[in-house]
C-alpha cells in the first residue's frame, strides 16, 4: 500500500463533515468517517486508478455521500488535497496543490 499525507485542510474538511452528519442523526458522522477511511484506503491500494485531470489531481467519488478525495500520486505518495463536497465551491482548493507538489 502506497504513504498518504492527509493535508491538514482536508483533515479539517472531514471532521466538520462528520460533525454536520452526526447532528443530522446520530452515527451517521461516524459512518462519513469510515467511509472516508475506506475510500482513501482504496486510494492508497490503487493510486493510479483515477483519471489524472489537467490539474495534476485525480478524485475518488465516496460511496453513499456526496464526497470527492482529492488527490496527488507525487514521489511514491499521495496527498490528500481535499474532502470536498461535490456540489459546493468547486475548485476552492486548487491552491493546495502547490503544498503537495513541495
């Protein structure tokens, strides 16, 4: 299984997702959590799966929430960019890509 580096961000991202789920109903927060887990799992195990985008960026859509993993296959590791949700603010974290590519 191939490194990840969660950005600090994208951490950030995905915990106050998990907050708003968990007020919807409880143990829903907990399910974004694991799914998330599971879906950067899949990430590290197949990296190069996912189309690359013009960006340098390739997306895993999560099974069951509106959610993008954004990220980059840099060096023998990936960089989680993003926890994005697919609808809002689209592409507000281009500037992030810089970090990764350090």
């Amino acid at each position: 299984m191939i490194p990840a580096t969660i950005l600090h961000e994208a951490e950030v991202e995905m915990w106050d997702a998990v907050a708003y789920y968990e007020n919807q109903s409880s143990g829903l927060g907990l399910d974004f959590e694991a799914e998330v887990e599971r879906s950067v799992d899949t990430v590290k195990r197949f990296p190069e799966r996912w189309p690359l985008r013009e960006d340098g960026t390739r997306r895993y859509l999560t099974h069951c929430f509106p959610y993008l993993v954004v990220y980059m296959y840099l060096r023998k590791r990936i960089w989680i960019i993003a926890i994005a949700h697919c609808k809002r603010r689209p592409g507000y974290w281009r500037n992030r890509i810089k970090t990764a590519e350090q």
